[in-house]
C-alpha cells in the first residue's frame, strides 16, 4: 500500500469534570487526509483545503507529529500529506489533534503498523504542543483509540481507553468567536480549595463508573465541573443560557468543549440529542453571534481508512 484516504475525527476534551484527561471522539464530525509514499526523504504537505495553515512541515501539526514518528522508527520514507479540513482551527473540537493523529495513524498503516494506536499517541501529542503550547493527550488519544479515553498520568504517559455507553449522543454548538486556547489557560487558577478538589475526584470516578455500568443518571449527576467552568464561561458569550437550555431540553451534561469556545452535551439517544441541539441553537437566537452545529454518536474505534 503506497496511498491512504483516512477519516479523522473531532474530540470533546475534558468532558466537564476531566481537565486535560478525559476525552471522547466523535462520528460524523472529522477532517480526511491523503497519505502516499514518496520516492524522497522528506515529509510535506502539499495541499490544504479548507482552511488557511502552513504548508510549512515544521509549522504544520500533521508535519511536527510526522517527523517525531518517523524519527523514533528511524525511518527515511518519505511522505506526502494532503489535509482536507472540516473542523475549524480554535473550535475546541479538536482540529490540531486530528490533523496530528491521522499524520501519525495514516503513516504507521503504511508503514505495515509498527507501532499500536495507544504508541502512536506522544508523537501526536507534538503537534498538540506546537499548537498550543501544551503537551496534552486528551484530544489525541480519543481520536486515535476511539471511545472514551483517559489519561490516567502523563509522566509516564498511561492512557486507559474505557467502555462507551451505545446510546450516547452529543450535541455541539460551535460559536463563530475565537477563544485562543493560552488565554483559555491564563484565566486558570493554580491553586484548587481542597472542598472543590474532593467534589471533581468524586465527579470524575463517578463518571466512568457510569460509563462502565451504563448508569445514565450517574453519568448525569457526574458531568459537573467546578474548578474550570465557572472561570472559562466567562470568555463565552451566553455559555449559562445555552448550558440551561441544553438541561432543559433534557440532556445529562454540558460543558465547554477543550478550552472553547465550543459547548458540548450529552444525551440518552439521539432524538434526545436531536432536541438538545435545537435548544442550544435558540440560546444565541438574536444575539448576532453565526455559529455550527454538530450532533454525533460517540465514534467506537478512531480514525478509520477510507480507501
């Protein structure tokens, strides 16, 4: 196999009470890329659709995470990479991790598969750092292994994959502002009140308890984040009307997706999910701020191969 058409998804990161280490991936929401051999030893990247981003390798997430892999393998391959966005830049559902983790996915599968999706995960998370500036998993990891995925420790990296719900669904209001990711960070605390610390370990073991047991109410009553929310809402106009809308419309949860400005619900069901969105889309109603729309099953295995 000499070419690669894959499909790589859209993640919501955190997942309200799992700041930088709970993560899902989603269905019906990604990028494609083209992947091919070439005759040199070079990585570039020839074509992006889609949106305006560096053609650069070294200033490309794809490129950064691809260069990290094949370094590691020791590989002199050359790749070129074609990147066909649909998840926009500063969205919060996870644009950079896609672009770095179907670099890594689409080139490891051709390369005969070395290395295991959970292995390819630090070489995407390079490109998260170019990104971002951080170097974080939680986007990543989903979008490779699929599910729910959390990042039970990053020095050293241990990333648990856990079991998916069959009948959850998120609804995902995307804002057309822009919410960069350090200022998302610089609004963040450094120091935690013990009380608030105890509730988000409680909601964090009582989420994938839920996920585990298919608890919907468990999963419900744990999607509450008190530490981060209540400082990033505030960089996101009407957060509190389309976070009591979604509620209302009967969703378990909502939260800022990543750092936002992207806000995300979970649902029993899709028509649930369907009703949820709808919500969501009347709490900016009039408020002049376009924004997206985007409802999906929680997507099981990850980036996938399209031809």
């Amino acid at each position: 196999m000499n070419e690669i058409r894959i499909f790589c998804p859209a993640t919501i990161a955190n997942v309200s009470c799992g700041f930088d280490v709970l993560g899902l991936c989603l269905d019906k929401v990604g990028d494609e890329m083209v992947i091919r051999k070439t005759g040199n030893n070079q990585v570039t990247i020839s074509k992006i659709e889609g949106q305006d981003l560096p053609l650069d390798t070294e200033k490309n997430v794809a490129g950064v995470s691809a260069l990290a892999l094949l370094d590691h393998l020791g590989s002199t391959q050359g790749f070129d990479i074609e990147i066909y966005k649909k998840i926009k830049p500063g969205s919060g559902i996870g644009s950079s991790a896609a672009s770095a983790a179907g670099a890594v996915f689409g080139i490891n599968k051709l390369l005969g598969e070395p290395l295991s999706a959970r292995e390819l995960i630090p070489f995407a998370m390079e490109g998260e750092k170019l990104a971002s500036g951080s170097w974080h998993a939680d986007n990543v990891a989903p979008a490779l292994l699929g599910g729910f995925s959390l990042v039970r420790s990053y020095e050293p990296l241990d990333v648990i994959k856990l079991h998916t719900p069959g009948e959850l669904y998120a609804s995902i209001i995307h804002p057309q502002i822009e919410v960069k990711t350090a200022d998302a960070r610089s609004v963040l605390k450094h120091s935690v009140p013990l009380k608030k610390a105890i509730q988000q370990w409680g909601n964090v073991g009582g989420l994938i308890s839920g996920l585990y047991t298919e608890d919907y109410d468990l999963i419900s009553r744990s999607l509450h984040d008190g530490i981060i929310e209540p400082l990033r809402s505030l960089l996101i106009p009407r957060f509190s009307l389309v976070k009591g809308a979604a509620l209302e419309a009967g969703a378990l949860g909502s939260g800022i997706s990543g750092s936002g400005p992207s806000i995300f619900a979970l649902s029993r069901g899709e028509d649930t999910a369907q009703k949820v969105a709808e919500a969501m889309a009347g709490g900016y109603a009039g408020s002049g701020v376009d924004f997206d729309i985007h409802i999906s099953g929680i997507n099981p295995d990850g980036m996938r191969v399209l031809q």
